[in-house]
C-alpha cells in the first residue's frame, strides 16, 4: 500500500495520472522500446531531455524517438529543436498523446513528424523511415 501511494505521488509531482501504482510514463516507454526491440532494432531509452542528451553524446543513432512531455527540463518538442539547430545527424520523430495543432504546427516547422502515441504501427512505419 505504501508503494502504491509514493507511485501515486510520484506521478502527481511529474503531472502523470497514476494507473495502478505505476507511471504511465515509463509503462508508455517501456511498450516502445520493448516492441521496437522485437521489430530488430537496436534501442536505447531515455526517460528525460538530460538522459537523451547524455545518450547522444556517446551513440549516433539512426533515429531518435521523444515524447512531447519528458520532466523535468525541456519538453521533447523543445529538445527537437535545439538537436535541429544544432544540426543532429539523425531523424527524429515526436510520439505523444500531446495532439494540440500548435505542437504539431512547431515540429512541423522543423520537419519533425509528430504521431499519436498508442498506434506501434505508425511509430514503426517512422522508424524505418
């Protein structure tokens, strides 16, 4: 019960609705990298802006896959366009259930797609490319 309720609060502090004691969060990341593994790729996971940049400092990937909300820090859209401008070598995708036109409008901007998180097909489909 108690590690429920520090879930629960965890979840609450990140701004994350609590299912069951677990962060939606890491069980959304942990479905992605786990069935991106199984389609053959080589996944690394990253659960915030700083552990993404600290991934890209040592790895040079194919494609680079964020969320639009990755707290604390920058958001993923944010991250996206700082690696832009700062001319990433790699394709970046946006997969999130943040749909406003506004952040589709800026990832757009940038030529980055911007997918609704809960459809693994079309993640796979933007990360062959």
């Amino acid at each position: 019960r108690r590690l429920q309720l520090r879930a629960r609060l965890q979840a609450l502090r990140e701004g994350l609705p609590p299912l069951g004691g677990r962060c939606l969060r890491r069980d959304a990341l942990e479905l992605a990298l786990t069935d991106l593994r199984l389609e053959g790729h080589e996944v690394h996971g990253a659960a915030d802006a700083a552990a993404a940049r600290e991934l890209l400092a040592h790895l040079t990937p194919d494609v680079l896959v964020l969320d639009h909300r990755m707290p604390p820090g920058p958001t993923g859209l944010e991250l996206a366009e700082e690696l832009v401008a700062g001319g990433v070598d790699c394709r970046i995708v946006i997969y999130s259930n943040y749909q406003s036109p506004q952040l589709r409008s800026r990832a757009a901007r940038i030529g980055v797609p911007f997918l609704a998180k809960g459809n693994l097909r079309t993640l796979r489909g933007a990360v062959r490319g």
